[in-house]
C-alpha cells in the first residue's frame, strides 16, 4: 500500500490536523530521513502553507488543535506542539501546551527544528500593561501625545489599527492616527 493510501486510511480522508476534507496530501514532519506513515501525516494544503511559511500563520485557524493534539500519532502531536508554541503569545495556546504531555524521544523530535525556543534576540513589543503586541493588532492611546514634525495631537483614546512592529526598537509602533502615519511609543499604548 502506498504512503499517501495508507495515510487517507489511517485520517479517514481530513486533514489530521483541522479535519478538512479539501486538497489534502503526505506531508513529512522535518527532520525526516525517509518518508514513513510514522513519520508522515495526511494535512491539508492551508495547514502545510502555514507550517512552512511562519509569516502566513493565522492563529484562528490552529484552534483545531485543541482536538488533534490528542492524537495517537507522534507526527500529528509533534505538528501541534510545534505550532501551539509558535502561537504561545495568542494566550489560548499555553493552556493546551500545558495539558499536552510527550514521550521524551517524541518531544525531541518536536523540538528539533527549534520551534518552542525562545530567540534570545528577538524583540518584544509590550504595551503599557505589559501585554505583548503583534502587527496588526488594534490599540488605543492613553495619553495624549504630540507628533513631532507637525501641529497635530494625537488625543487619548484614538483607536490606532493594524500597528506594525518596529524591528530595531521594541519601544516603538507604527500606526495611522487619522491620515498620518506616525511613530507612537509603545508606553503610551493599551492594546484592544
């Protein structure tokens, strides 16, 4: 039997991960020497692009995993212990990665491609309570504050949304207040 039929047999033909039934195909859990069914699972084409491509991760989409992670497979707990620590910083993901418990060889191998550690370089973006942004998260200013170069002031309260990240200084966003774009430290920020 094939890889690819004995994987549509053993997920009854969905995605193991989110359980869609659309343009599913083998995908092999890195680092694979060779391609198994103990190694493989059945995903489909909007979770493997997710996997591979950090960038296009949308955290709705992985609440499946609150069912999948309770696999009997290892490649399907090592994709779910991998994607719920790359979403820790949603909230939601830390309690299932909490109540997620892994054979110690299978917890290597998820821990293998680095997914789960923490990049000592990496910035952090918090607000003025400590909470942590992302781009394109929605603020709102709690105090108000004058931007440099013009007349105009930014009032308490003003909602700035679809922030992005400055990636040199984690103390500063960048958002849309009215027509302008404008730099806002992140002190001086509450996240909605």
């Amino acid at each position: 039997m094939s890889l690819e039929r004995a994987l549509q047999k053993r997920s009854d033909s969905k995605c193991e991960l989110c359980a869609s039934e659309e343009n599913l195909q083998a995908y092999a859990v890195k680092p694979s020497k060779e391609i198994t069914a103990t190694n493989s699972l059945y995903a489909c084409s909007t979770c493997v692009s997710q996997i591979e491509n950090p960038d296009n991760t949308d955290a709705n989409h992985w609440r499946c995993l609150n069912d999948s992670m309770w696999s009997e497979h290892d490649a399907v707990k090592v994709i779910a212990w991998r994607m719920l620590n790359r979403l820790k910083s949603e909230g939601w993901p830390q309690d299932l990665l909490d109540m997620m418990y892994l054979e110690d060889e299978v917890l290597e191998w998820a821990k293998a491609t680095g997914e789960g550690e923490a990049d000592e370089n990496a910035l952090v973006h918090r607000d003025v309570n400590g909470v942590v942004l992302q781009a394109g998260d929605s603020v709102v200013l709690v105090k108000d504050l004058k931007v440099k170069g013009s007349s105009m002031v930014a009032k308490q309260g003003t909602a700035v949304r679809r922030i992005s990240l400055d990636h040199e200084n984690e103390k500063y966003i960048e958002g849309k207040v009215g027509p302008t774009q404008i730099v806002i430290i992140t002190d001086y920020v509450k996240k909605l």
